[in-house]
C-alpha cells in the first residue's frame, strides 16, 4: 500500500471519489438529515394544539403562507392564471407560475391538501437545494474539506442576529435589525439558506436552480459547451419564472465575471459573448411575460409597488457574522493562491463527469457572485428586500475556503510530523466547530417561531399576524365557505381569520393580507368601522352597500376584537338585531356565525 501524498505543506491530498460513502450518497444523506431536522417543529406545533383546533401548518409567516395555499389551491382546480383572492379590486389575472401550477397538479393527482404538498415540495426543495449547491462547489474546487464545510456552512450557518437580541433583552438597545432573527423586527428567511428550508418551498428550490444555472454557466465558459448554455438558459427561463427577483443577481454575476475573464484573457471574447447570448436570449421570455403581464392587470401593478426596502448595510453584516469573517479570509486566501486556487490541496485535474473542478482560479467566481449579489440589494426598486436571496451561498463558499484555511494553520506541526490521522481528525473537529458557532441565530429563530405558535401568535397581535391554529368553529366556517361560495363572492371579516379563507375556498377577502390586500389600512379602516359596538345600523348599512359589497359576513371572536367588542353573545346578537334589516344568518358554528347579504339572497 502506497502512504498518502502529502501537498507542500504537508497535508493530505484529497482524492476525489475517497472515503467511505460516495460524495453524492454522502450529500443526499446530509440533506436529508438537514431537512428532517427542519420538520421537528412542525411536528411540536401539532403536539401543542388545543383540543379541536386545527394546525394551519405554518410556525411563522402565516400570511404569506396562505397566500402561497391560496395560489396552488387555485391550481389544483385546473386555473392556469392564477388570481389574486385578497383584494376586491379590479383585476386582470396573468399570474402564471410553474411551481405552483405543478403543486396544485400533485394536488390533484394524489387527493392531498395544499398544505400536505407544500411541505412535501419543502423537503424535497431542501435535498435538492443543498445537492445542487454541493455540485456547484465540486466544479470551484477539488479540495473535499472545502466543499464539506461550504456545505455545512451553507445548510446550517447563520448570522450575529442572537447577539443583538442578547443584548435588547439585557435593556441596550442597538438599534440593529440583523436579518437572521426576529424580536420587534421582521427575520428575512430569503436571506439565510436554512431559514429558506424550514420555512418556503419556492425559496429553496430556488436557491437550488441559482447553483445549477451558474454551474452550466461556467461549464459552458470555460470548456466552450454551447450545449451547457443551453442548459443555463432554460434552468434560468425556470427560474425566472417561477421566482423571476432572481434573475437580477444571475446577470449581474454572469456579467461581472465574463468581465473579469475578458480583462485576465480567461476567455476570448466571442467565447464569452456565445455563451452569454444562448442564456440570454433562451430565459428572456420569462421577465417579459412577467413583465407584460403585470402592465395587464392594475391590481398586480399596485401590489408590486409595494414598498419592500433592503434591510441596510450593518443588519445584512450582522446577519452573516462570523460568515462574513470566515468568508473575508477565504477570499485573500483564493486571490492569494496561484491561479485563484484555494490552498495547496485544490488540485485541477481534467474534468470527470461533474465530480472534479473545471480549471484553476474558479473559487474567485463566488468573490464575483457575492460582490454583484450584494450590488442588487442597492437597486432603486420597490422589491429590494426581495434581491438578498441566494448571496448566502457565495459567502458560505469563501467561508468554507476560510475555515479550512484556518483548520490547516491549527494542523500545521501534526502535518509535518506525519500524524496524518490526528490531521484529518482536528481538520474535521475545527470545521464542524465553525458550522456549529455559526447555528445559534437558526436555534434562537425555530425557539421565537415556537414561542409564536404556543401564544397562536398572541405576541404579534400588534402586526395583527394571522393566528398559527384555526378554532373548530372557525375551520368549520372555512369549510362551509368553500363549499357554498363562488371566485365571484366577497367575505368581509377580520383580516385575522379573512387571511385563511382563500387558502379553503374560492371567494375574495375584503381585507386579509398587508400586501395582497390594495390599500389594506383603508379597507381594515371599514373593517373596523363595521364591527364596532359604537356603529349603528344605517352606519353598518352604508358601508356594505357603497364601499364593501360583501356577500357574506363573518360574526366571531375575533371579529369582536376588532370592534372592540369583548362581551360576546350579547355583542353578538347586538349586532345582529341592528343589521336584521340587511344580513341574514346562513351557517352557524359554535361562537362564529356566516351571514349573507340580503339584497343577495335568492
């Protein structure tokens, strides 16, 4: 048996395809214990259900979740435009989105609720997310311990954001908002890839098709395969579609670094202009679809100018943290190598299959991702919040260079003194560390998540968030509505229980989602006026008559709460008399009673 190779510092050399499981069963298998691990709260939040209360299946966002229910339930009833069910307002729908129409298909297909497949595309978006990113990584590098701790750092790193709440809880206000957690501000799940996975399908997946599209990308670049950028332009066409804030920060990292190799002389300029044309011009219908088809309807054009400002400098370097450190690090490192490399153990053999790295110098692609990623969230667009998704990847890549590095000085004296298993065992317990330094903010987010679910968000009644778990009374009331309802109708209610209908039935919300919802303060302004005690009936009466047009109101608990109404049954049959004239009760459950419109009824 020939001894292991040492490189010129005396490590190991990787070899690729060494070990004891294949990298590709390895990674399938680190996934899927990534995404496991991400179902345990679901799995809590129905423990801690009341008796009778129904899990609306979300630990946080209930809103947006919803809204995404909403959307695939549309789906699986054959809809290929997908409408907007939070707002009256006039509107044209040409929302058409590959992701949800192929959820509501396997919705139809196997009898499950939207739910059921929304987390099923969760797990799956997860395993394939991290595999993708994994590929993406073996074609920069041949070095394994790299590869292994970008994927770590990618699955389960986050940011400084649990210092910062730390430190409010102990009464110094910082005035920081870091992105990965939540206290008093809103967590950015776009923005760290394990947030992502526990809690959006279409995130993730999304993250996944990014790694595959700049990974064909660069195959085509470098060995001139016209064929892979053929293969970017379609996952990018995908892309664009089904998540089209993405396709931003893909041109601009494509853009710079065709740059960076036309001035190296990397690559020749018709080369470069070839690849780049093909994915151009193949993904190009999905912007402008999007494009033409929100000039077409008004009510989508008003939502998409909704105002979703980046979170600032300071919170995206404080939500990275110690990423950002070990990522600072690993970027001298790859510019400080010959070629680009990533210390001596990245050894460039030719390509094989997609297992080896394409050429040297290829790790500085992710300085080049991450710098035009971070670019975007500067653009003066009303969706800049939304342009972060995918800059955790390249910062968990230079991270990854940056530990190993690290681990590499620490084993320095085992390396020369031929200890080569004390080597390889403090290289493993020096990455697997960093991973683990870097878990506390996703820790501190699932524990804030739950303490959310046990109140059934009671401590974000302030932002009025929609409630985790749906009363007996209340699911009975969703139900009836979607089997009694039409697209045509209207249910005025309190936004909190208004946010869960379109995920059951097919009727509009007057007021149910703060973006989804046109003018949201307004309508809630209505909402409120009509539930309270203090409005009479010709007050009630004008409103449904000129301005809300309902075809059902809804008369419950949390309709009272927002009339400021705490009597119950009394308020409930005061309200009841003083709109006799024009609500008739169809259905009753328990607290919570449907009336219809009387100049409706048949």
């Amino acid at each position: 048996m020939q001894p292991p190779q040492l490189s010129s510092r005396g490590h190991p050399r990787q070899r690729r395809g060494s070990g004891i499981l294949p990298d590709s069963v390895a990674v399938l298998a680190v996934a899927a214990a990534v995404m496991a691990l991400t179902l345990l709260p679901y799995l809590a939040a129905l423990q801690l259900a009341e008796p009778g209360d129904v899990f609306s299946g979300f630990i946080w966002g209930v809103d947006d979740g919803n809204v995404y229910l909403s959307w695939i339930r549309q789906a699986s009833e054959g809809h290929i435009l997908l409408a907007n069910q939070y707002t009256t307002d006039p509107q044209n729908p040409h929302f058409f989105n590959l992701f949800l129409l192929f959820a509501g298909l396997l919705c139809r297909i196997t009898g499950l609720a939207p739910i059921y497949v929304f987390h099923g595309l969760r797990i799956l978006g997860g395993v394939f997310m991290l595999s993708s990113f994994y590929w993406l990584v073996s074609l920069l590098t041949a070095d394994r311990w790299v590869r292994w701790a970008a994927l770590g750092l990618a699955a389960l790193g986050s940011g400084l954001g649990w210092v910062v709440v730390l430190v409010d809880a102990a009464g110094t206000r910082l005035g920081i908002h870091p992105v990965d957690v939540g206290v008093n501000w809103q967590v950015q799940p776009e923005a760290v890839t394990f947030l992502s996975a526990l809690l959006n399908p279409l995130f993730i997946t999304s993250m996944g098709l990014i790694c595959l599209t700049l990974g064909h990308a660069l195959i085509a670049l470098e060995q001139k395969r016209l064929r892979s950028a053929v293969g970017a332009g379609v996952l990018l066409l995908i892309l664009g579609n089904i998540h089209s804030y993405d396709v931003f920060a893909i041109h601009a990292t494509l853009g710079l670094w065709i740059i960076y190799g036309l001035l190296t002389r990397r690559y020749s300029f018709g080369q470069a202009a070839l690849a780049y044309a093909a994915i151009f011009f193949i993904s190009a219908p999905a912007p402008l679809w999007s494009y033409w088809a929100a000039n077409l309807d008004p009510s989508y054009v008003v939502k998409a100018m909704t105002p979703t400002p980046s979170a600032g400098f300071v919170n995206y370097l404080v939500g990275y943290g110690l990423l950002v450190v070990f990522g600072t690090i690993g970027a001298a490192e790859v510019f400080s190598g010959p070629g680009g490399t990533a210390g001596p153990d990245a050894s460039h053999a030719p390509v094989n299959g997609t297992t080896a790295p394409l050429s040297p110098g290829l790790l500085r692609f992710a300085i080049f991702w991450a710098a035009a990623n971070s670019v975007m969230l500067g653009l003066p667009v009303s969706f800049q919040r939304k342009l972060v998704e995918g800059l955790h990847m390249p910062i968990a890549i230079l991270a990854g260079v940056g530990v190993v590095y690290l681990a590499r000085l620490i084993t320095n004296r085992a390396a020369a003194a031929g200890k080569l298993q004390t080597v390889k065992e403090r290289m493993a317990l020096t990455v697997v560390a960093a991973i683990v330094i870097c878990l506390p903010s996703n820790t501190l987010l699932v524990s804030q998540c739950m303490e959310n679910v046990k109140t059934n968000n009671g401590l974000l009644l302030h932002v009025l968030a929609p409630p985790v778990y749906l009363s007996a009374d209340y699911a009975n009331v969703a139900s009836w509505l979607a089997d009694h309802t039409t697209e045509d109708d209207v249910v005025l209610s309190s936004s909190l229980f208004g946010n869960h209908i379109p995920a059951a039935a097919p009727c509009k919300v007057y007021a149910g989602h703060w973006a989804e919802t046109l003018d949201f303060v307004g309508k809630l302004r209505d909402v409120r006026r009509f539930y309270d005690t203090a409005s009479n009936a010709d007050e009630r009466l004008g409103l449904v008559a000129t301005r809300i047009l309902p075809d059902y109101v809804i008369v419950g608990p949390y309709e009272r709460l927002i009339g400021g109404s705490y009597a119950g049954s009394q308020d409930d049959a005061d309200l009841l008399d003083a709109t006799a004239g024009f609500l008739e009760p169809v259905f009753t459950s328990g607290d919570v009673t449907v009336l219809k419109a009387s100049f409706y009824l048949d």
